[in-house]
C-alpha cells in the first residue's frame, strides 16, 4: 500500500510535466499565431468583402449580378458564383504573402544569423565528435589493411 505522501508526488509530476510543455516558447509562439491569425483573417476577409467583391461583381455589368452563371436560368438556386471563388484566391494570396513577408521570411534569416554566429551553418564547418572521428580512422586503417593483404 502507498504511503499518502507518495501520490502527491506523483500528481505533482504531472502538473511539473504539464507545466515544462506550456512554458516551451513552441507552445507560446503558437498561441499568439493563432491568435493573431484569427485577428488577421478577419481583416483580409473584410477587404475581400468590400472592396474585391464589389470590383469583381461589377465586372457582371451595371444590372448584372456579378462574375457567375445561372445553371438553370431563372433558379437562383443553381447560379455558380465565379466571383466567391476569385475573391477566395484573392483572399488566399494575401494572406499567404503577408504571412510569408511579415513572418516567415524573418524568420529564416533569424534562424540563419544565429546558425552563423553558433558555427552550425555548414555541415562541414561543424566538428565532428571524437569517437565518430577515431572511428572513421579506424574503419579508414583497417581498408588500407585489407587492400594491402589482397595485392600480389
């Protein structure tokens, strides 16, 4: 049976555990992503809304009602509305560039500049472990043995 000391350690392990993992930067920078992606989505959508919209449907003419087509003529129920679409592709590369531009692109030359200064940036600039480098001799040493016993 276990002592009541014991399970309290036990629980508080759990919340130890759980609270390492929230305080990771990865968990926090992606709660303020999400958050601000939701604020962002709602301003390109806005944009779209009133002012691509309004451009592409009067491209459907002055009484027209947009960029689209009646399936059915008449049936306002089978019109196919071309002009939702661009406006969505609108949408899209939008925010697909600002996302790019504003924090992906920093991003990269961020991870970029602290590679530089760690000395990581080339494979080959990076050292190699001791043990893998005594290896390698070694697996080296024991090629040119082989290659020696098999000439005439």
């Amino acid at each position: 049976m276990t002592s009541p000391r014991s399970r309290p350690k036990g629980l508080f392990t759990v919340f130890k555990g759980f609270k390492d993992f929230i305080l990771r930067g990865n968990v926090i920078e992606l709660a303020i992503a999400v958050v601000i992606g939701g604020a962002f989505t709602a301003l390109v959508a806005a944009v779209t809304k009133n002012i691509v919209m309004p451009v592409v449907a009067a491209t459907g003419g002055v009484d027209g009602i947009g960029l689209g087509f009646h399936v059915l003529p008449g049936n306002d129920n089978t019109f196919v509305d071309l002009g939702a679409v661009v406006t969505a592709a609108v949408t899209f590369l939008i925010t697909a560039g600002v996302v790019y531009f504003i924090f992906v692109l920093p991003m990269n030359k961020a991870h970029q500049l602290i590679k530089h200064r760690v000395g990581a940036g080339d494979p080959e600039e990076t050292p190699v472990p001791v043990d893998t480098a005594l290896l390698t001799e070694m697996r080296d040493l024991l090629r040119e043995m082989n290659e020696r016993s098999l000439r005439p």
